[in-house]
C-alpha cells in the first residue's frame, strides 16, 4: 500500500521545486560567464580562413557568445566553430 501523506507531498513538492530553482540559477550563471581573451588565446588577426565574423559564436559587430568583448571580425580563437 502506498502511504501518501499530505506533509511527505508537500515535502516532495518542496524539493522537486527547490531543485528546479536551483538548476535554473546555476544554468543562468554559466550562460552569462565567458572567457578571457587570453583563457580562449584570442589573437586579432585571422588564423588562415577561420576568422571570428565566421564562426558559429560571433555576435556582430565586435561581441562573442563564449569570449570577453571585445573582439575583431578579423580575429580567432582557439574555441572557433565553424558556422553551418
């Protein structure tokens, strides 16, 4: 027989919620942290035809989703993606 009290319920409640909350805070932090330039060896010049403005963490006209702003279109890193 299962023994589903009301307190054990909302204790149940209360952790799955405090859970959800505490996922979403840490998820939050993460996205907004980035990476020096120096961390992601950034350098302001293009490494052959791999350049900042092509790749898939570029946010014209001088941000990037994963390195500390700012950035050349013209630059590289070591976390390039290639856009597709």
């Amino acid at each position: 027989m299962l023994d589903l009290s009301r307190r054990r319920l909302l204790r149940g409640a209360a952790l799955f919620t405090g859970g959800g909350l505490l996922i979403a805070a840490t998820s939050a932090g993460a996205a907004q942290a980035k990476l020096t330039q120096t961390a992601a060896n950034y350098q302001p010049t293009p490494k052959g035809s791999t350049r900042c403005n092509n790749c898939n963490q570029w946010l014209a006209p001088t941000d990037c989703k994963t390195v500390q702003s700012p950035v050349s279109a013209t630059g590289w890193c070591s976390l390039y993606a290639a856009k597709w």
